[in-house]
C-alpha cells in the first residue's frame, strides 16, 4: 500500500475541477505508457492571459487523480505564462508530498497544461490571422478605408478592432460572419473608437 499524505487522499476523494469545458480555449490529451494512465485538460483564459476556468480528466491511480486536481487549484488565476512554470515539485509539494514511485503522475499533469497553453496560443494566433485576412478582403472590396481598422487584442473566441468612426456594424457583421465560417466557433468581434 501506498503511504499517501492526507491531502493527497483528500484531492483524490474529492477532485477539484473535474470534468470538461463546453468550448475550451486551449485542450490537451495525454497518457504515460509505463502505467496506463490518461489524462485531458480544458482551459479558458481570459483578456489578461490569466487562466479563468480548467477542468481535467482523469483515468489512473489515486497519485494522478489528485496530482490532476493540484495542478488545477495552482494553475487558475495565473497567466498562462506563470501557469506553464509549475513544476511537478510544485504539484508534489502542494499534496504533502507523493511516493517516489509515483511522481510521473505529477509530470503527466504538467504535459497536460503546457498542451493546453499550445493549443490555446495556436487558436489564438489562427484568429489573429483570419482577422487580418478579412480586415483585407473588406479593404480591398471598399467596405473599409486602408488602415483604418487595427486589430488591438485577438483571443480564440473574440477579436477586439480599434476602427476610428465608420460603419462600425458592417463591420463587427462582416468579421464576425467570416471568423465563424472559418474556425468553426462563435466568434465576437468587438469594435472599439
């Protein structure tokens, strides 16, 4: 039998944010072969870059289980920077510490949240550059005047344009219509003057 620490009993009994989000922003899947364990994380993050919600899943051992939660109770409210900092020593600290044997687990967490901050940045970037192509393609058919429209702030569900004056309906319209067609989400453009 393992000799477990009773916080680590207790994140395994009763595991924070599990579960999965409806339309993350960033997702991940991983496993470790050398001992059958699974894991998925969905994060959200907010406007500052700060992770808003996450929810993981779990198949494997107590170790995992609660390795899981931990790592979710430090990762919200960081910014996905400080997030993707969190050593497994963190997540074993945080727990009271973990079998030797089963300090993988803490490891296959950490995997889990730096895929998730990928995925996320590679949303992100994608919105940011269907944003830019449609800011063109309105320019270029005269719905815009050249250089008027300037992108401030792209998040994968929402661009934020900063558009002195105009036809600022048309153009959240237009945005939003092509982003929605081309990513597949829902997409909200908001316009700022």
């Amino acid at each position: 039998m393992w000799n477990y620490s009773d916080k680590l009993m207790d994140h395994f009994m009763n595991p924070r944010n599990s579960g999965q989000l409806p339309d993350p922003d960033g997702h991940s899947e991983v496993g470790s072969p050398q001992c059958g364990d699974a894991m998925t994380l969905d994060i959200n993050v907010d406007d500052e870059d700060r992770i808003s919600e996450i929810r993981f899943m779990t198949f494997g051992c107590a170790g995992a289980i609660a390795a899981a939660s931990a790592l979710t109770e430090l990762a919200r409210g960081c910014t996905i920077k400080e997030a993707v900092s969190i050593e497994n020593r963190s997540i074993v600290e945080y727990l009271g510490g973990m079998p030797e044997e089963k300090y993988h687990c803490s490891v296959m967490g950490h995997e889990a949240l730096s895929l998730a901050v990928e995925d996320f940045m590679k949303r992100r970037d994608k919105t940011a550059e269907h944003a830019r192509e449609t800011i063109h393609r309105l320019e270029s058919e005269g719905v815009l005047e050249p250089g008027s429209a300037e992108i401030e702030h792209v998040h994968p569900s929402r661009v934020l344009i900063r558009m002195p004056g105009g036809s600022e309906e048309k153009l959240k319209a237009s945005v939003e219509e092509n982003l929605n067609e081309i990513t597949g989400r829902s997409m909200e453009v908001l316009v700022n003057e």
